[in-house]
C-alpha cells in the first residue's frame, strides 16, 4: 500500500486494462505540462476519480486498483501536485526524524517547484497602470512561496518601492484553487492558450499622495510568457509584459527623481537573469492587444 492509499498495480497489467492513454503521451513530451495540457490531465484526472467512486461502490476490486494506479502515474505529469505531496511527505519525514528520506522528498519537490511557470517570473516588467499613470515598472521577488511585485516607477498613488500586488503561491491543501480563464475562440488562436492559470493574491490601491491605502483581492493570471494583474474590487486589470533594456532606460529618464530612480532600477536589473533583448516593443508595451483580450466573452469576470 502506497502513502497515499493506493495500492499499485503491475505496469504491465494497467496497461492491459486501460492501454496507454493521453497522459502517457504527455509524459514523453517532458516530464511535467503545463496550459491546456494541464487542464486536460486535471479533468482526466477528476473524471477517473468519479469513475473510481462508481468502482469502490460496485465493488470491482480490479478496477479500484487499476483506477487507483492510473490516477497516480496521470498526476506524476502535474508539477503542483508532485510539489504539494512531496513538500508533505518532507515535513512528515522530518517530524519522524527521518532526514535521510526527507531531503529525498526535497529534492523531488523542488525540481517540481522549479517546473511551475508562476515561479518564474523574477525580475523586471512593465504594465500599463491607465491612462493617467501610463506604464509603470515592477520588480517581481518571492519571499518563500509569495510572489512580491513591487513598484520600480511609481505614480502619485502608489509611489515606487511599495509593494502593487503580492501571491501567496504555497500549496497547503486549505488555498483556494481557482478554476482557469477560458478564453474566446479569437483571444487562444492570438495566444496558443484556451486556458489562462490564476492565482488569488492582493493588490494594493491608495487615494492620491498615498493616502488610505489598502490591499484587496486580486488575480495573478499567466498569459504564457506574459501575466496580468487583476485588482477585483475596482476592475482593474494591468497587462506586463518583459521590458527591454531600451524602455528600461526610457522608463528611468522619465522618473523626476532621476539619481534616486538610477540607484534602485540598478539594484533591480542585477537581480533580473532573463531579459529578451529581441522582443519588439511598441511605445513601451509588449502587447499588441492589451484591450480585446479580456473582454473576451466567458474570459474574466
């Protein structure tokens, strides 16, 4: 019996009960996926649970150990899920003293953690805050699991240096999972993705001279290489995109408060590793179509 209750099966007798499905060859494209594969291989996976709940019920003990075993080899491909039970798993080896095991499941949850995409997105980005604030520059950090965005260029509202949104990304089982943006026929053909991943955090908002500022709930959705902000309470989205070193120095110009500015920007540009030096960018903006995107119809809301 495996840790997680599931008593497994020979490789070869799944394989003649069920063959080798979507999963498998998802498996032989990389070990973990992600966009709509992952949608795919989650609803597979739900879809095997109700199937295994009908089994146990009927009393079909072969097919509750093939189901069992199926539903463990389909979640090996889900990086989150691998980190969550591995991450688990440590803790609990930990408790027992077993630090021999326990880094095992480490590393196994760390090479799982380094596969999500929503960790990879350190360093410097660029979004357009509105019409009024124009584009504005954050530096993305993770203290622990929490992303941290914080403001390189500011506005009168939110002044650089502080923080404009912030993720809790840890997987312990109470945080909320939100269901993917599904994305209108136009708007996946425009981004190779029918579903958008999100993540619940807080963004913060302030009147004038930051004044009464406050944080409130939002969604970190990832667009591919790209992501999105979404401040909820207010219906505020902000689109960022990968700046170059170009509208780095642009960004910097601009700023009042050049010599200031100069110092943190630098800080900043040292902590970011990837920047694509290549990437078109039209006046300051990365995308082509910040506006159409979400208003797609069954998009965000």
């Amino acid at each position: 019996m495996s840790p997680d209750g599931f008593e497994e099966l020979p490789e070869n007798q799944m394989d003649r009960q069920f063959g080798k499905g979507k999963v498998n060859d998802a498996e032989k494209k990389g070990k973990f996926v992600n966009g709509d594969e992952l949608h795919k291989l989650r609803h597979h996976v739900m879809a095997m649970r109700l199937e295994l709940q009908e089994a146990r019920r009927t009393g079909s003990e072969l097919l509750v150990r093939a189901l069992e075993q199926s539903i463990r080899n389909a979640q090996q491909s889900d990086a989150e899920w691998i980190w969550a039970v591995e991450t688990e798993r440590q803790v609990k080896a930990e408790e027992k003293g077993r630090f021999h095991e326990a880094e095992k499941h480490r590393k196994l949850a760390t090479e799982a953690r380094n596969a999500l995409p929503q960790f990879g997105l350190e360093g410097l980005w660029v979004g357009k805050y509105g019409e009024e604030q124009g584009y504005e520059m954050i530096n993305v950090t993770y203290a622990g699991d929490v992303l941290v965005a914080t403001k390189v260029t500011g506005s009168k509202n939110v002044p650089k240096g502080q923080v404009t949104f912030e993720v809790d990304l840890n997987p312990r089982p109470e945080r909320e999972i939100l269901e993917p943006i599904k994305l209108g026929e136009s708007a996946a053909r425009q981004w190779g993705s029918k579903y958008l991943q999100r993540f619940l955090g807080k963004g913060q908002i302030s009147a004038a001279g930051f004044e009464d500022s406050q944080f409130v709930q939002g969604n970190l959705i990832l667009v591919n290489e790209y992501f999105s902000f979404a401040w909820l309470p207010i219906g505020h989205q902000v689109f960022f995109g990968r700046p170059t070193p170009e509208l780095v120095l642009k960004l910097l110009k601009d700023d009042q408060n050049q010599s200031d500015e100069r110092q943190f920007l630098e800080k900043c540009w040292d902590e970011t590793q990837h920047i694509d030096d290549h990437r078109e960018v039209t006046e300051g903006f990365v995308s082509s179509d910040e506006t159409d995107y979400f208003h797609q119809d069954g998009c965000f809301e």
